[in-house]
C-alpha cells in the first residue's frame, strides 16, 4: 500500500461516525414522521368525536328551547287575545305540559311589576324593570325569543335561565313580558357523560356575546366554578352524589366560537372543541374533549417509540464508537505493518519491495521514457568491516551510510536500500544523464571522508551502476537488472568508480534472460526434479529424514545442481512456482515412504528468501499436506537467517501461521546472519542448523570447536534439534559424536540421490526407530550401529 493511502483512508475513518450519525437522523426522522402520522389521526379521531357529540347536544338543545318557546308563545297568544281575562295559572295549567326541568311562568307587566307566576300568589310587589329581558323588550318592539343569562330568582329564590317574549296591547303597545324560568342544568348536566366525553370533558351553551348560559364539566375538573353569590353551582341526583361540576357563569371569548383545539379559558385546560351555533337563536353550543384524555393512547405509543428509538440509537452510537475506534486501531497496525514491509528497520530507508512498486508505477508512465535513471550503489570490501570489526560495526557503517547518502542525494533522487550493502537512488528530470553523473560524482566524493566506528577510522568506496530508462517496454525489474549490471562493470573496472549500462554489458543480462525462459521451459517439461539427502543420527548411525534439493537435467548441459540455477530464478521471480513445485512434489514422495512403513522418516525443504516474502506459502503448504495425506509433523521447512533479518514481527507472524499447520521449522545456515541467537528466543523454531563454514574448521581450530560445542548445548537446553551440515570427515563426526544427539548431512555418508536412489541408503543404513540391521562393513571404521541392537 502507498503511503499517500493514508490519509485517503484516515479521512474515510471520518465516515463512520457520519454515517452512524445519517442513520440516527434517518431514524428519528421516520419516528417523528410515524408520530406527526399517529397526532394527526388522533387528532382526527378526536374532532370527529367532538362533531358528533356537539351535533348531539345541538339537537338535545333544540328541543329543550323549543319545548319553552312553545309556551311563550302560547301566553302570549292567549295573553294578547283576552287581555283583560288572561288568568297566567290556568293558561299554564292548560296549554304547558310539565318539565322537571320548569321553575316557573312569569309575567311582567309594561311598568315591569310582577302581575302573575306560578310558582303561587304574590305575597308582595315585585319590581322587575331592572331586569335585563323587560329592558331588550321594551325598547325593541320585535316578537323574538330572548334567553338572558342565568339570574337569581326573586320569587323562586333559584339561579335560573330566563328565556322571555314580549307582550303587546291590541294597538301594539308594549304590554310587558312572558318570562319562563328555566334550570339551566338541564341543557348540560343532564346531557353530559363521562364515557363519551371523559373526566375533563366540557359541554356548554353560550350565547353570541360569549356568555355562559349553562356549562359542564367531569368529575376530573375538580370542584365547581361558584356562582355570582359565591356558592357553588352543582345538580346532585337521586343518590346525592355529584356528577359533575356545573355552572353558569363565566364568559367565552367571541372569538374562540369556533372548533378547533386550545385552552378553555375558564378552567385552563387544554380541549379539542366543536362548537354549533344553533339557527334561529342567539346561542350555541360547546363540547370540548380533553386533549390529555384523548391523547393517552397516541402518548403510551409515543413513549414506547422514542424508548424503542432511544435504545435504538445507543445501541447504534455504541457499535459505531466500537467501529470507528477498531477501524482506526486497525489503521494504525496495517501503517505499522505497511511501514515494516515497506521500510528498512536498519537505516529506516525504503526497501526493495518499496522501491519496485515505486519503479513500477514509474516505468507504467510513458512521460518518464528518456526522464529516469536508476542508480545502484554497492559498497566495496563491505564483508572486511564485518570481518574485522563485527556485525554489529557493521551495521553502525551501514545507518552512517545511508545518513551520508541522504544528505548527498537530497531532493534530487529517492534513496532506498535493496540489500545487505546495496542502495538505489531514482532519479527524475529532463537531462536526467547528467544529473546521475553528477549525483554518482557527489556519492563518490562523500566516501572519501573516513568513518570512524569504535574508534577505528577507514575509508570505504563505492561502485555506482546507471541505467536509463529508455525503453518503454522495460520493466522495473529490467531497469533493476540493467543498473545491476553497471555495478558489477564498476568493480569488474577497479572499483569506486561509476558504469552506464550499454549494449556492450548485455552479455550477462542475456545470460540471465535465456536461464529464465529456459526455467520456464523446464517447469513446463518437467526438466526439474528432487534429490534427496540423508540426515543421519550420529550416535545411532541411522537416517532419521531427509533433504529435499532441486535438480534440474537440462537437455543439453546435463545435471544442474540448485546453487546455479536458484540464483537465476530468484531473480527472475520463478523462484515462486519452483518452490511450489518442490514443496508438492517433497510432499508425494513423503507420502510413498510412509505408505512404505518409514513412517518414522522426516522431510526438510528449503524456503528461498524471496518464495518466503512473495510466495502465498501458508496456502501452499496447506494444500500440499491435505493432497498428499502425509502427517505434517514430518514434513520440515528450511528458513536460513537472512530471511529472518527483516522484519522480524513478520517473520514470527508467518511462523506461527506455518506452525499451526503442524509442520516443523528449522534455522537454516545458523551463524552466518547477525543477531542469531535473538532469533531463536524470537522464533518458534523445531531444528538449528549449523553452517558448514563452522563444521569445516573442526576439529583443528580450537575457537570454532569452544563455538559450535558452545551452539549445540545452548539448542538442546531450548529442546532444538541440531543438525549440521558439511561432515566429509571421520575426524569431524568423531568429534561432533561426543556432543550428544546429533544429525548430520554431508559427503562422508552420501551425496543427494533421486528417489529411485534412496531404498539403497535405507538399506544401508537403516531407519531411526524400525530396529533395522544395517551393513556394518558399509560404516566408517570404528563405529558401531546402535540400531543394530535395539
């Protein structure tokens, strides 16, 4: 991954935590929207209910005015026909039928002294001019009904509702009034019922000017309004009980006769209301439903949503918090891990995996043809500093290196480190010949100033190899290649100096290309083959496995060991499908020896650097145990030092994935690579391998016996195998015998053979574990198989 990905990535980390917060808006958008849906029918719901009930108490209150116009309008008939033998008692008595509902009959006469009622005979006089109804009478000579509000009776002593008509003398004359007395409960308390209209429900009869003619509300609404002489207002029925608060006082605002929903200006509380006005009269009629009762079931609903919401969203800001804060975690490991793939840990330089897909990426333009150059710059005499000074010197030389090649190179070329002593610098412009020459001149230059290292001075050089990049076809791989030859034309020159590539150093880079599609060529034909070598316990004289090493009989040039051609596929890249090809094949062979009965046999297959690195050898290795049936505790891979030099975590992480597999892993070449012995504490090896450089100097160099003796107890105290490798002597086995447990490969017991081969070194010298005689005269002198009497 390029590391311009980053911050692409680390803003689309922001992305989380908006899209949690679209949803949560979404979310509550759709519930708000459900509940304006759910208000909106209750509402609904609610008006129609109040349209019905005040359409009902319109007609309840219709008749009832009706009932009572009736009889004004029979007094005053029978009044204005025979004035002089009007008796009101028997008019009454004979024209009205009675009401619970009736106070009494009155009538008035035009000076508005009271001349009759039926409530009884009028004990004194009674002056009712003041009265509302006599004064709209008199000054109005029209033949209306008139219903003034609620007054005190002075004859019957009761609050009444005083629904008049005027009189008049046969030439027209105002004559005085027809007053019926009227209990104004009765337009409402009797109408009113807590089932249909609830506990803070309210029904009314209001006059046009907004006065309360009579009005009713539930047992919710608390104790009653009081009248004008301060008692309450309340009809009590039959069992004394009270069955709602009464009154008829009060006034409504004109401008709230309407339907519609808002808060009751007597009692404060807040109502769906529809209200009619009664044709023909000067009144109408009120019922209001209690918003809060008529919403308690779109309220539960409410709450149940916005708790289910609620919940909803911390649910959802809990797992997008987890997401976001596990995305940026992971963020962070994969730039560690990127930065571990891509950097050099030593000098914190670019690597060569980095540096191929930066060239990649360049080489794919066609504006960098004639525009690039590639520099390759390989120290010279390198491996004296490690001989002489130590590894650890060396790497001290290698950071100064790079610290004195980034200061050289600036912002004129990208500097990245290839290999072990190897640097590559890229470098971009329009007359980008002369500024490598110029930048190899610099380089150049800057070795000669000494390092000092330990209190050691010395000076190292360079050779410096230019590629152009002037062929787009090329391939980074090929520029690589190119400049890699120019380097090697340097030294191949004397040295601290710098080469272009030419046409005249193509020999080699032919060379390379006819190995690689003759490589390509034998994968094909099966020209590749395995030999195998045999590990034998030195104290039992008996194979306990084998090595599994690439052959390649070539057509025309014969047998090929691996040491020549490997070089070629590594760098080629075939070195992929090569490995692939000798795990699966290593795997079949396993399998034919165990079906044999040599189940105690072990196989080793060596794991080149760059299958390791490019390979998908987890994948490889799974298949091949699963094809091949073979138990994977006897299958063993060889991983040398080198590959273990970088990237160390990596390195573990890939072990650890082969290991789970149950394959065994040995340390390959065990110390010829720096900081060996931190490996082996790092790593979950099975096997150490000791190099053959060690083995070649016993027993006559004391130093290497004090380290290689030094080298096996410390593998067997952390329960390694040790194996080594290169015994051609009986001196070196005698000596290596007294160690303890150890497996050799070398020489002096036989080189690698073909399959067909390896019967004959079971034969001879039996296996590790079967009780198997051996031939005796076939061993070395003076050793005898301890197998042979197990």
């Amino acid at each position: 991954m390029k590391q311009a990905d980053f911050p692409r990535r680390r803003r689309a980390l922001f992305a989380i935590p908006a899209l949690g917060a679209l949803v949560l808006v979404l979310l509550w958008t759709v519930i708000f929207a459900r509940l304006s849906v759910e208000r909106d029918a209750a509402t609904h719901a609610s008006m129609a209910s109040a349209a019905i009930l005040s359409s009902a108490l319109e007609q309840h209150t219709i008749k009832a005015i009706h009932q009572v116009d009736q009889i004004t309008r029979f007094v005053k008939y029978e009044f204005e026909k025979t004035p002089g033998q009007f008796n009101l008692a028997s008019t009454v008595e004979k024209g009205v039928v009675q009401s619970d509902t009736l106070v009494q009959v009155s009538l008035i006469d035009e000076h508005g002294m009271l001349i009759g009622s039926t409530s009884g005979a009028i004990q004194k006089p009674v002056d009712l001019s003041d009265r509302e109804h006599f004064r709209v009478h008199a000054l109005s000579n029209d033949d209306l009904l008139y219903i003034s509000k609620p007054v005190l009776g002075r004859v019957s002593r009761q609050w009444t509702l005083q629904i008049t008509r005027r009189l008049n003398h046969p030439d027209g004359s105002f004559a005085g009034v027809v007053v019926v007395s009227e209990d104004p409960s009765y337009f409402t308390s009797d109408f009113y019922n807590v089932a249909s209209i609830g506990r803070d429900g309210v029904v009314a009869v209001i006059s046009d000017n907004g006065s309360v003619l009579a009005r009713s509300t539930g047992v919710g609404a608390g104790t009653a309004s009081a009248q004008p002489d301060g008692r309450p207002m309340k009809k009590v029925d039959g069992s004394g009980d009270p069955r709602g608060g009464f009154t008829a006082s009060g006034v409504y605002p004109t401008s709230e006769h309407a339907s519609g929903i808002y808060v009751d200006p007597i009692d404060n509380v807040t109502r769906i209301v529809s209200y009619r006005h009664i044709d023909g009269y000067p009144l109408g009629v009120l019922v209001g439903l209690s918003q809060a009762e008529e919403f308690t079931d779109f309220n539960h609903t409410r709450r149940v949503y916005l708790l289910m919401a609620t919940f909803i969203s911390l649910a959802m800001l809990g797992f997008f918090a987890v997401a976001t804060g596990l995305i940026g975690k992971l963020l962070g490991r994969e730039r560690e891990m990127t930065h571990l793939v891509e950097y050099d840990l030593l000098t914190g330089l670019r690597n060569r995996y980095s540096t191929l897909q930066m060239l990649r990426h360049d080489v794919a333009k066609p504006e960098n043809v004639g525009h690039l150059a590639l520099l390759f710059i390989d120290l010279d005499n390198f491996k004296t500093v490690n001989d002489t000074l130590g590894h650890n010197a060396g790497d001290i030389v290698l950071q100064m290196t790079a610290s004195r090649l980034a200061e050289t190179v600036g912002d004129n070329g990208m500097l990245s480190r290839i290999g072990g002593d190897e640097f590559v610098v890229v470098v971009k412009g329009a007359d980008v010949e002369r500024q490598a020459v110029e930048l190899a001149e610099a380089v150049s230059h800057m070795f000669a100033t000494p390092f000092d290292v330990r209190g050691s001075a010395f000076v190292l050089h360079a050779s410096i190899g230019i590629a152009l990049y002037s062929v787009s076809s090329e391939s980074e791989i090929d520029l690589l290649k190119k400049a890699d030859l120019a380097m090697y034309s340097a030294k191949d020159s004397g040295k601290n100096c710098f080469q272009f590539y030419s046409p005249q150093l193509s020999h080699r880079a032919d060379h390379l290309m006819k190995w690689e599609q003759q490589l390509r060529v034998a994968l094909a034909q099966d020209q590749l083959f395995l030999a195998y070598q045999p590990k034998i316990d030195l104290t039992r004289r008996c194979i306990t496995g084998f090595e599994a090493l690439a052959r390649w009989n070539h057509p025309q040039h014969g047998l090929i060991p691996a040491n020549e051609f490997i070089p070629v596929a590594e760098s080629t890249g075939l070195i992929v499908p090569i490995g692939d090809f000798v795990i699966h094949t290593a795997c079949r062979q396993l399998a034919v020896w165990q079906r044999q009965g040599y189940d105690g046999l072990s196989l080793a297959v060596n794991i080149s650097a760059v299958q390791f690195w490019r390979g998908d050898l987890l994948e490889t290795v799974a298949a091949a145990i699963r094809e091949s049936g073979i138990a994977a505790g006897k299958l063993e891979l060889e991983i040398t030092e080198t590959v273990m030099m970088e990237f160390p975590d990596i390195v573990a992480e890939k072990i650890s994935a082969l290991k789970r597999l149950g394959v065994r892993i040995a340390l390959d070449d065990f110390g010829t690579g720096y900081s060996s012995l931190s490996y082996l504490n790092r790593f979950a090896v099975d096997t150490l391998k000791v190099d053959r450089s060690f083995i070649q100097a016993i027993p006559h160099d004391r130093s290497v016996c004090v380290m290689v003796s030094a080298i096996v107890n410390l593998a067997r105290s952390l329960g390694l195998t040790v194996v080594v490798e290169g015994t051609e002597t009986e001196e070196q086995v005698a000596w290596l015998s007294r160690l303890g447990p150890i497996e050799a490969q070398g020489f002096l017991f036989s080189r690698a053979v073909p399959a067909d081969g390896v019967q004959a070194l079971l034969d001879r010298f039996g296996v590790c574990g079967l009780g198997l005689m051996v031939d005796v005269a076939a061993l070395p002198l003076g050793e005898t198989p301890s197998n042979a009497v197990d």
